[in-house]
C-alpha cells in the first residue's frame, strides 16, 4: 500500500510526500492560489534535487495524463481483457514482513490467498516463475495473480505472516 504523508503549511497550502518503490520521495506542494510545486529526492535524508512549478490548469492535465485518463495504453486494455476477472498485483516485501528469510513454499501464499507468484522483482536479478525454495528477502516484490477479492488477504499474510500450518 503506498502511503501518502499530509503536511498542513499555514499560509501556504498543504504538502503531500510520498516514497516510491525506489525509495525516494515526491513532494507535491499544493498551495492556496492553486499553484502546484513537485520536489523529487532521489535520498530521503538530502535537498530536493529538482523542482517543478506548475499552475493549477497544468496541474489537472499532468494528473489526467498520469491517471491514464489522457492516454491508455493499448497494452493495459488487452491485458485487462485477457485477465478478465484476474489481477495482476505487485506485492512490496519490507524488511519487517515475516515473510522475509522464507521459501515461496513456506509463504503458503496459494493455499491461503489463492494467489499465485509469477515473478520476484529484485535489484540485482528477478525471478520469473519462482521455484518453491525460493527464499524471499527484505526489499523484494512479489509480481502476483490473483483476484481482486484477495488483495486485502495478500497484504495481511504480508505483514502478519503465514498461520502455522496445523496438518
């Protein structure tokens, strides 16, 4: 789930920072006037290394286009069509989730979600249809199919960790 921090700036506007799967953070500045500042930090911890200013007007077509509202990708449409009733969805492993140091088999992710891990995202090599000794580690994402329903399951095994096996 990506979280969005909220900062009330008086006399200015609001701030929104959120951090992306890359680990850097995106600022949006929305002040009174309707004029938008976007700040990106590539390293939490040093200055904003670009900055962008745009006017409300140009503020709302920039979100059109990000929201795919502009322009859809004819590949997003065939694969919707293709998936039907099927999501795909990218699953972040932090360094907390007790899923960390655990095989893909051990995760148990089919038996109790339904879902299945088609791939491993990793900085230094992904895995595409992951063996189950697969050992998934902290800062790994999980490419999985699965149905819209069981989102909220995938997140709660993420965080929580596979119930012990009583068989």
């Amino acid at each position: 789930m990506i979280e969005v921090r909220e900062t009330r700036l008086p006399g200015v506007g609001k701030k929104f920072t959120m951090r992306t799967h890359l680990g850097e953070d995106v600022c949006a500045v929305v002040h009174i006037d309707g004029r938008r500042e976007l700040y990106h930090r590539p390293d939490p911890d040093e200055d904003a290394q670009s900055v962008i200013v745009l006017s409300d007007d140009e503020a709302h077509e920039l979100g059109s286009i990000l929201g795919g509202v502009v322009y859809r990708p004819e590949l997003l449409d065939k694969l919707e069509i293709a998936l039907k009733d099927l999501a795909i969805d990218w699953i972040d492993i932090p360094a907390e989730s007790p899923l960390v140091g655990l095989t893909v088999a051990t995760c148990r992710i089919r038996t109790t979600t339904g879902g299945t891990i088609v791939a491993i995202i990793r900085k230094e090599n992904s895995v595409a249809m992951p063996h189950p000794d697969e050992v998934i580690k902290a800062g790994d994402t999980l490419v999985v199919i699965t149905t819209p329903e069981t989102f909220e399951a995938l997140q709660r095994l993420v965080a929580e960790g596979p119930a012990p096996d009583v068989s």
